[in-house]
C-alpha cells in the first residue's frame, strides 16, 4: 500500500493519547511507502515541539532520516498545481475538528503528490480532503484510518 502521510496522520500515530493513535500508527506501519512532503515534516515538527512533545519530535526525524518516510522535494510545477488547487478549493471547506478553514498548500501539495505515486490513500483526518478531487483519476481519497485499511 501506497499513501501520503498528512501532519495529522502522523501527529496521531506518535500521540498515545490520541483516540486514533493505534489505528493510525498500525496504517504508517503497514504500509510499503509512506510519502510526505517538507512542509508536512516541518508541520509535525513544530505541533510536537510546541505541544512539549521534544521526544516525539526528535523520534519523528529520526524516522524522517532513517527512510520511514520518503521525502517528494515539490518541483515548481507542483506549487503552480498546489497554487491552483488552492484558488480552487480556498473557501467554504472544513478541515480538522470541523472547524471553518480551506484548502492550505501543505494539503494541496499532498493532493499533488498522491498523484505523482498514484493513489488516494492519506494518513489523514482533515476533512477538506473530502471536498477535493483527486488528481490520480480516482474518484475520492481515501481518509485512513477513518475509512478502513
């Protein structure tokens, strides 16, 4: 299996207090590839560090430099697609807890990159990926573990 990790996926999967931590830990590691993006690993970064999580977070680059995670550098091309996925989805949506917001580029950039891997499976809990069509031709992504494994 396939599938890009979002901040909150992964955030999830390194929180034991989280609901979904199991769940969402068990997909990461199930998985053959796990794709993230620099601005996901400087999201979970940051969410960790600033919740006082220093452990988790030092664990997470260890992960990050030891090839858990396979890191897709964005080309220029893929902003100028995130850029317009953006324009596109920027109002109206709801992402995480429910809460009023859009599209952000760390997220259209994930919609780019599930394409360039060919799927629509995301560790993920953002619920603007619900809105958003993917790019792979699929019909929706898949949200896991939300939707099942």
């Amino acid at each position: 299996m396939r599938l890009v990790a979002d901040t909150g996926g992964i955030v999830t999967a390194l929180n034991q207090a989280e609901p979904d931590h199991r769940l969402t830990r068990a997909v990461l590691e199930a998985a053959a590839l796990v794709v993230v993006t620099p601005l996901v690993i400087c999201e979970v970064h940051h969410v960790l560090t600033a919740g006082g999580a220093r452990q988790a977070a030092a664990d997470f680059l260890t992960d990050v430099a030891e090839g858990f995670y396979r890191v897709v550098n964005p080309s220029e091309q893929d902003y100028a697609t995130a850029r317009d996925l953006v324009a596109k989805y920027g109002g109206g949506l709801h992402r995480k807890r429910q809460k009023p917001g859009s599209l952000d580029l760390t997220d259209a950039l994930n919609v780019v990159v599930a394409a360039a891997v060919g799927t629509n499976l995301l560790v993920a809990f953002d619920q603007d990926y619900r809105v958003v069509r993917p790019l792979s031709g699929h019909p929706a992504f898949v949200l896991l573990p939300t939707d099942g494994s």
